[in-house]
C-alpha cells in the first residue's frame, strides 16, 4: 500500500494498538489507551483514579516510561476518549499517573474512516510518515 513498509500488526489487527513511526524526522508514538494503557475488560467498568479519570495500569505505565527513555518521541493520542478531554486535560491526567512526556496531538478525526487502523493509515499517508518500527 502506498509504497510504504508496515509492521506486521498493522497489517492484521483492527482492535487497539500503537505504532512508531517518524515523522518530519521525529519521533512518534501513535498512542491508544483502551488495551494500552487502560487495560479492564470491555465488558467491566473502568476503575477510577482519584482525579476522576480512569485508572491506567502501573505495569503498562511503567513499560511506556521505559520506551521512552530509548528515545526522543513525541506522543499524539489515537484514543477515542481524545473526543472528550482536551489536551491540557490528557496531559494532567497522564502527569497525575506518573507518565514522564506529554501528549503532543491527537490524531484527526476522520470521518470515512471505519476504525482505528484506517485512521493511522491516514494520518500517516496524510504526513508523510515513514521508517516504521
């Protein structure tokens, strides 16, 4: 598709993920949360954090934090719940559950698109993205 390598995942999943690619010559997280981050079943409601936003998993926190020691990435939200808090909001709510970089952007809403992996494939047909890990 498009000339572009993709990593094996994108190619046969269309529930949650992440994905790293480099954009502009940085770095960039593409960021999910619900089976990222935020890791309850579907079927069972979330456990809220003491801001009153869901509770991310320590272990998933702390995987992040490690990633982003490696390098230098600036991290944009994939996430439907971007849809209902504004960036300054998700930036408290990533810095009050001990994530060490704020979120950048979020990816645009599009509306043809049918999921998630159609809306990364976009966004990174849109940008220009390349060099997928």
């Amino acid at each position: 598709m498009l000339g572009l390598k993709f990593p094996e995942f994108l190619r046969r999943t269309n529930h949650s993920l992440s994905v790293i690619c480099n954009l502009r010559n940085d770095k960039l997280l593409i960021l999910d949360l619900d089976g990222v981050l935020i890791t309850n079943p579907s079927w069972k409601a979330d456990r809220i954090h003491s801001d009153g936003y869901s509770e991310f998993n320590k272990s998933c926190v702390e995987n992040l934090n490690r990633l982003l020691t490696l390098a230098e990435f600036d991290i944009w939200l994939s996430s439907t719940r971007r849809t209902v808090k504004t960036l300054n909001e998700f930036n408290l709510i990533f810095k009050n559950r001990g994530i060490k970089k704020d979120i950048v952007g979020f990816l645009p809403e599009y509306a043809d698109c049918r999921n998630r992996k159609e809306e990364i494939l976009k966004f990174i047909t849109e940008f220009k993205a390349s060099d997928f890990d």
